[in-house]
C-alpha cells in the first residue's frame, strides 16, 4: 500500500511539473550575465551620441562545422547581403542568419545577440554539409516534398537581404530563403525535387526555444520568390507581407491559414519598389517603410499602408533628398520613442546616421558626438534598433566589433 502511495505522489508530481511548464508559454533565452561595462556605457549615453563597447563575447554550441570556420571565435562573421536583425521582443535580443556569396562558406547558422551581456550567441548549429561551388549540398534531401537538411533546416542558405522578419505570435524567426538551387543538386534529389516539390516560395520559421525549423507556406502563390524582397512582419494584419520585383505583387502570409494570399496587386507607383530595399515598421503610424536607391525607375523612399493595403512614393530618389542606401551597405530601424527610423549608412557621400520622419516625408543627417566606427568602403556593418534601452547597435557586419548609438 505504501508503494502505492508512493507511485501516486511521484505521478502527481510529475504532472504540476507539466502543467507548470506547459502554463509557461515564455521562451527562455539562454541566460548571459550582464556587463557592467555596458551597463556603464547605456546608463550614461547621452542623446545624440555614440560610443565602442568592448568587443563582444562569444558562446554557443559549436559543431565541428562552426569550429572549421572560427564561428566560436568570431561569432558569425562577415556575411555579404546579410545585414538585417529582426528584434525579438519577447527575447529582448536581435537575430541574426543569411549565407555568404560562396566564399567563405554558406552556412545556415542562426545567431542572436544579447547586448547587457555583449554576446554573440549561437543559437542553430550549422548543417554539416558540404557546399562546394554555388550550392551543391551533397545530404540535401526531399521530405514531404520539401528540400532541405537532414536535420530539417533550410539548404539554401541564401543572402538574406530584407527576406528576414520576427513574428512575435509564433515566436519565431522567418526567413525568405529565395535562392533556387534545384539544377546544382544530386540527380536523384533533383529529380525528386522536380517532381514533388511543394515549396515554392521558400519560406522557413525558426523558433529560438525549440531550435528547430519549418517550412510555412506550402503550396502556395506566389510561383517564386525574387531575391533581395522585402518581408515583414504586420501586426495589425497578424502576418507577413511579401514584396518582391519578380512581380511588384504583395502577399500576405497568417498563421491562422497557413498560406499566401494577394492583399495588393498594384506596384508602388512608377514600377514599384526596386530590388536591393530595406525596410522597417512605423509602428506608430502602422506604416512599412521601405526605400531603395537604385538608380533606376521606381527609386526613393515609399510607404505600404496595410489598412488601405496599398503603396505610396514618399520620397523620388535624388542624392539631395535622401541617403544612398541599399540592402548591400545599410541598416534601417524604428525608434518608437522619437517615431523616427533610424540608418546607419556606409556609402561614399552618405556615410553615418540618418533619420527619417514619415509624418514629415523627410531625412535628416545625424552628426553624432563620440566615436565613430571607421569610415571605408571595404567595411560592411550590420546593426538594429534595440528598443529596450532606446540604441541603435552597430557591428562590423556580425564581427565582435561594437558601437551603440542613443538617438535625438
């Protein structure tokens, strides 16, 4: 009988345990001490100024692959195209992925970095596959007619240019993976993939607590993703907007369906926003604001209503009326405090900080006061807006370099 008992607490034990952690639907990142260095730093970072942190801290756990490449000592490295953080306010830390343009590698890691603690940290150890020239992974494979790792990541790790959003319901990263690597593949998978694909728009959903992946939107229209679109994440539409040159189309991606649908046929106007954008939300306004320097037709800044569901042209493209910026040397992000969108652009003539005011339809040239990250063409930085403690964070494009600016 006393056995019994026994066995009857320990099972009674075991699910108020469950339950706890079932009623816990927080993620919990891994936990990284606090610098007081940094603390320092933020604590008495005036308005309009900015200043070096130490270099980042560096944790994870490191695979062979991540080893080969001095992932544990670098953190994730120079990535071309591979600029944009989304912020994870749930996380109360920015994420980080996208491939290299085939040297040194391409690799589909994911990162996030914590900046009390000024620490990269990895989150998604990359697959160990072998990517020879332009894209040839000799274990990728078909599974419910989707291509990808044998751990169930995405095999086209490509750039990730704007293609990059955080969906704060789902608790996740996602992740327009638009490089079609079909014809560079082994013969049997690439037959395979020709005949059971269902994922054509490679949208892929990476959850930081469970590290793993999924593939969203199967199926579904749009045919095919352009490279270097635009993919953001709407609050007040509860999903994704899509937003690529292949088309000048928008779609829309919801959890609650699982799939595509067109929400805007119409092209911003004089043929829409070209490639290479970058974008934020003016969560104020409830406003994308997307903009591309290409000197081509269709250039400046623009604004995607998701009430109205439709594009306008803030701003034509002119040198004297708004910073060359494009997704391969700037960063762009909302402060929600100054309802301003912040850039750090590195491009000869528009080098530093910008703001933009979308109620006034303006830029503006920040000078800040302090410590200035170098000013050369060579160097890519990537950084975001880190709404709780109100910086903007700068890197050597995913180096262990760091700067923090405080806005107007």
């Amino acid at each position: 009988m006393r056995d019994i008992r026994y066995v009857l607490f320990v099972i009674g034990i075991v699910f108020l345990v469950r339950c706890a952690h079932a009623g816990d639907a927080t993620p919990r990142p891994r936990t990284i001490i606090a610098d007081p260095a940094v603390a320092k730093v933020l604590s008495q970072l005036p308005e309009n100024h900015i200043a070096k942190l130490p270099d980042a801290e560096v944790v994870g756990d490191f695979n062979d692959i991540a080893r080969k490449y001095g992932l544990d000592k670098t953190g994730p490295g120079v990535r071309n195209y591979c600029l944009k953080m989304p912020w994870a306010e749930d996380r109360q830390r920015a994420l980080f992925c996208g491939g290299n343009h085939g040297v040194p590698h391409g690799l589909n890691d994911v990162w996030e970095y914590d900046l009390p603690g000024n620490t990269w940290i990895l989150l998604w150890a990359p697959d160990d596959f072998t990517r020879k020239s332009w894209g040839r992974w000799e274990d990728a494979v078909m599974k419910d007619g989707v291509l990808q790792s044998k751990r169930g990541a995405p095999v086209q790790a490509a750039h990730s240019w704007d293609q990059l959003t955080y969906d704060p319901d789902l608790r996740c990263l996602l992740w327009l993976t638009s490089w079609n690597i079909s014809g560079l593949l082994p013969p049997d998978v690439a037959a395979e993939w020709q005949r059971n694909n269902r994922h054509p728009v490679s949208l892929w959903a990476y959850s930081p607590s469970q590290n793993q992946w999924e593939p969203l939107g199967l199926d579904q229209s749009p045919k095919r993703a352009g490279n270097a679109s635009l993919l953001c994440y709407i609050p007040d539409l509860e999903g994704t907007i899509y937003y690529g040159k292949t088309d000048f189309k928008t779609f829309l991606w919801r959890r609650e369906t699982g799939k595509w649908s067109l929400i805007a046929d119409k092209p911003a106007p004089d043929a829409g926003v070209p490639s290479e954008m970058i974008s934020c939300y003016d969560s104020g306004r409830k406003l994308v604001i997307a903009i591309s320097t290409h000197k081509e037709k269709g250039g400046g800044t623009h604004h995607f209503d998701p009430v109205r569901k439709e594009w306008s042209r803030a701003i034509a493209w002119g040198e004297e009326a708004m910073p060359l910026a494009q997704d391969m040397n700037a960063v762009m992000g909302y402060d929600p405090e100054s309802r301003k969108c912040i850039l750090f652009a590195n491009q000869d003539g528009s080098f530093g900080f910008w703001s933009y005011d979308p109620g006034a339809r303006s830029w503006k040239k920040l000078r800040p006061q302090g410590e200035m990250p170098p000013d050369s063409p060579r160097t890519k930085y990537n950084g975001y807006f880190d709404a709780a403690r109100q910086v903007f964070v700068l890197f050597k494009n995913g180096e262990r370099e760091v700067w923090v600016y405080r806005p107007e």
